[in-house]
C-alpha cells in the first residue's frame, strides 16, 4: 500500500488517463482526468463521493498513469482502453446493433443509394441511422417509386449490354445502356437529397417549376411524370412528424434509473422529424447517472453513427467540453451538448424520459415473465433442476463444406454474449451432422467445467442421442438434454400436399414420442429463442467462413 500511495503523490498534474488494478494485475476501472493527481487523490482522500468509490478503492491494489497532451486526447485515449480491457467497474456497451444508414455518393458518375452500417469519412452523404429495419425500408421503397436511380451494383452497372427489369416498371433510368444524360440523372439525384434532407417544400417548388415548364413548352409526358412526382412527395411528407420548428439534426438521450440499474433511451431527428428511436441495454452499475451517460455516449459515437449538430441529455454530462470538441473533429461541424430548460427540446427529451422508464419497465416485466417460464419448462420437461443456464447448439454446413458448429448461452433466459462460442469442424467430412455435432460437443464439454443446466441441440432423436453419448463418454452427470426440432404437417393424401405451419417437437431421453409444448407457449418461446439464437450464430459464421474460402479458391485459381 506505501507503494501505491507513493503513486499517488507523484502522479503527474497533467491531463492523462489512469488504469486502476486489482491485486492480480487486472485492469478494474480506466478513467480520464484534466489533472491527474488531484483525480488521484480524490479516490483516497474522501472527496470523492460517488457511492462507487469505496467498493472500487478497497479492491486497488496499483495505478498506472498515462500522460497526454489535451483533456480532448485523454477522452479518446479512455474510450479506446475500455473497449480493449473491458474493466469490471466502467460502463461497458455490449450491443452489437449497427443501425443502418442510407449513403449516396455525389462524386461518382452516376450515384445510387446505398444501405451501410457505418459512417465513414469518404465524401459521401449519409442519412439516418434507422433504428426500425421497417422505417428504413419503408424510407428505400419510397427513394426507389419517387426518384428512378440506379440500384444495380457497380460491377453489374459497368457489365450491362441491355436495360434490367427496374427500368421495364419506370424505377430506374437505365444509365448503363445510355437512355438519360449525366444532366438529367443529376437532376434526379438533387431531387433526391433534397426529399432526404427533409428540404419536401423546396422540392415541391422545384418541381411545380419544372411541370410548368414542361406543359408549357408542350411536353405533356415529361409534365405528366413531374406531377405524379410532386403527388408521391407529397403524400410522404404527410406521413411525416414534424416535432422540430428548428428543422436541426438532433440525437435526444433520455436515462431512468432504479437503483443500479440505468435505461437509456434515445430518440433521433432529422431535419425536424422524427426518424427513429432506440433503447440500449440495461446498465448495471453503481456510477452515477452523469458518469454513466458520459461513458455511454462516448462510446456509442466511437461506433461510427452519424453525429448531429445537437445532443440533448437530461442533465450535464462530465467532460461535456472534451466530448463536443471531439464529437465536432467526427462531424466536421459544431457540436452541442445541450441541457433544455423550456421548449420543444425540453418536450422531445420528455419524451425520451418517458420511453426509457418504459423500457425499463417492460424489461423487467420480461424477466419476471422468464423466471417463470423456466420454472414451466422444468416442470414439463421434468427437469432435474429450474435452467438457470441453458447453452444451445446448431451445426450448419453446405454438403459438408465450410462445416461450423455454434454455441450459444442464456442466463436466466437472457443472452449472455460471453459465453457464445464458434467452432470450426476439423475432423468430419462429409454431410455427417451427426459426427459434427459429436465433435462440437466434446470440445466444448471435455474440461466439464462450468457446465450448463440444460443442453439444447438442434434436432431430433439422433441429435439427442449423440449429446447424450458425449456426457456419457465424458463421465459427466447431473446436466439435462433435450433435442428440438421442426416438423412439417400435411393434408393427408388425396387432398392435396398443402403444408400447415411448423409444429416444434421436444425429444427427451428416455421418452420414445416427442413432447408438443404448444400448451404453454411461454416455456416453448424460450426453447425456440435459444435454439433460433443458436441458428443464427451458425449461419452467420458459415457465411463468414464461406466467403473466406471463396475468396482463396478465387486466388488460387489466379496463380
């Protein structure tokens, strides 16, 4: 301990950032300061008094101090120390939600809109993010029927001999065969930024303008398209809500808090309306609520979304001057990090307040609900103990090929990221699912350490089976596993072959005929969450591995 205050004494009195260690050498808190040795000797001098600081204090055991040049540079330098070491008592965003955002590209000859997950720095315009896959298609569907831009691929724009079916139903001008002039394709494109700018009344104008030019000059066809233009504009802008007299680009973060647990909502506006919205998840600390916030946003804008000219948060974030300048640098424009008194900002963050008590209540709502969804499933499936922890598993391949098996865990019927694993088949060939399945099995299990309550696979009988013979060979005991598969039902014949909806059926051992839940669907949803859960981290990680392996076929083939 003489040591460690020895550090704290002669800590420099410069901006910089600090990383606190446990007495195993484990990074436990990172944080940032604009004089280090007075933030250090806050921790132990008791003038700090955030209510997380004495459990934090009573586990230091060293401190590690990292001087820079600005408190700007020391905000970044945290951020980045965070999301590598994870520290058990900084706020942690585990979300792997990338919202979409709509691009287009002015500088190239002929630009299309295009659907990315991240903003970057490369002269491109972007719009959004889209919270709701619904909105943002709904946002394309309308791009796509008012203004007829391309929307084919590069390599196919350059490789097309004749017009594609998008121009047969007037939703695209055919610009890889020659039918519109770089003119009249720009004409378009400034349209379209225009509506996406939510600039609807100047384009309105615009092109009443150009109607009228057109009737007058007598060219009735061009005259009778700008019109059905002006009408679909129109009606979309209808559908809008303005909430915003300001017409600014706005991010509105409203947080409610229940002990130490934190929902953060946030509302996005564009141009006056809203676009979107979103809740984050659950934040489980004792920090307070503005340090909290602080950490949240700093890494949510490290994520690459679109920054607005605005944030509203309900109270003073710290570091709010370090992040704005920050914040701007990504913008390349001002940023404001604003606490509303009055107005419509004050009502938009309202709002936000309103949605996050609401998440937050809804959250808790579901865990009350999975609590006793795993009581019903071990009592129907009779199981030896209530699944706290369930893990799942799904093998996907394509013939045998770029064969991956996945794992999944739930805690108390909830995700938990850390414990999902990937797997790689190394010793199967073949369409043997059975034999893939068995490998992924005993890697994962061959330690029998921290084993689930339940085991789920994806399958029948003969799936069932191999877990089965696994644990058995393992000599492990005392862990539950059932099988759950799909079944398609038909009429019966001479009726026709129309399939009816799929019907899950449980296996257990020992029992010869499935177990049909759909008498109580909640324990039912459960199993279906993890083992589509499972499903989907398969498929995603074979389609990863098959493009890899695409990829070196392709070189291969070049040497």
């Amino acid at each position: 301990m003489d040591r460690l205050e020895e550090k704290i004494k002669t800590a420099p009195a410069r901006p910089g950032v600090y990383l606190m260690k446990d007495a195993s050498e484990r990074i436990i808190y990172v944080g940032k300061a604009k004089n280090l040795r007075a933030r250090a000797r806050s921790y132990f001098g008791g003038t700090d008094l955030r209510r997380m600081i004495p459990f934090l204090v009573s586990r230091i055991r060293d401190v590690e101090f990292i001087v820079t040049e600005t408190e700007k540079e020391a905000l970044i330098l945290e951020n980045n120390l965070i999301k590598k070491h994870r520290p058990r008592y900084n706020i942690n965003l585990r979300d792997d939600k990338n919202f979409y955002s709509i691009r287009i590209d002015t500088k190239e000859k002929f630009p299309r809109f295009q659907l990315v997950r991240r903003v970057q720095k490369d002269g491109a315009r972007y719009f959004g993010p889209y919270s709701s896959s619904a909105s943002m298609k709904e946002t394309f569907r309308y791009l796509h029927r008012i203004f007829p831009l391309r929307t084919c691929r590069d390599l196919e724009f350059k490789t097309r001999k004749r017009p594609c079916m998008e121009f047969q139903i007037n939703r695209c001008l055919a610009p890889c065969c020659g039918l519109v002039t770089d003119r009249d394709y720009r004409k378009i494109v400034a349209e379209a930024i225009l509506f996406m700018e939510g600039r609807g009344g100047s384009l309105v104008r615009q092109l009443r303008s150009r109607m009228d030019r057109a009737a007058e000059g007598l060219d009735f066809e061009e005259a009778a398209r700008i019109r059905d233009r002006i009408g679909a504009v129109e009606a979309t802008l209808e559908k809008q809500r303005i909430v915003s007299a300001s017409f600014k680009d706005q991010d509105i973060f409203g947080l409610y808090r229940e002990g130490d647990r934190i929902q953060v909502y946030a509302i996005y506006v564009r141009k006056g309306a809203i676009i979107g919205h979103r809740g984050f998840p659950i934040l489980k600390t004792g920090m307070e609520s503005s340090g909290a916030l602080s950490s949240l946003l700093k890494q949510y804008y490290s994520a690459g979304v679109t920054v607005p000219g605005e944030i509203i948060v309900p109270e003073p974030v710290e570091d709010a001057r370090a992040m704005e300048q920050w914040l701007g640098e990504k913008k390349n424009g001002r940023v404001s990090l604003i606490v509303p008194r009055r107005g419509d900002k004050k009502a938009l963050l309202a709002m936000a307040l309103s949605n996050a008590e609401n998440a937050l209540r809804a959250a808790e709502e579901l865990e009350a609900n999975d609590e006793e969804s795993l009581e019903t499933l071990a009592k129907c499936l009779q199981l030896r103990k209530i699944p706290c922890r369930i893990e799942g598993f799904d093998i996907s391949n394509i013939g045998g090929q770029y064969a991956v098996g996945s794992l999944v865990s739930f805690n108390r019927g909830v995700p938990e990221k850390s414990g999902y694993r990937r797997f790689r088949i190394k010793t199967e060939e073949g369409a043997d699912d059975y034999g893939m399945m068995r490998e992924v099995l005993e890697r994962r299990y061959r330690e029998g350490i921290n084993m689930p309550d339940l085991i789920v696979v994806d399958g029948g009988k003969g799936q069932l089976g191999v877990a089965l013979s696994v644990l058995q060979g393992l000599g492990l005991e005392g862990v539950d596993v059932v099988g759950l598969a799909k079944k398609s039902r038909t009429r019966p014949a001479g009726v026709g072959s129309t399939v009816f909806r799929d019907r899950d059926r449980v296996y257990l051992p020992g029992r010869k005929n499935p177990l049909y839940l759909d008498r109580h669907p909640r324990a039912l949803l459960l199993l279906q969450r993890v083992r589509d859960e499972a499903h989907r981290f398969a498929i995603t990680y074979h389609r990863k591995v098959r493009k890899m392996g695409s990829g070196l076929a392709f070189c291969l083939f070049l040497i």
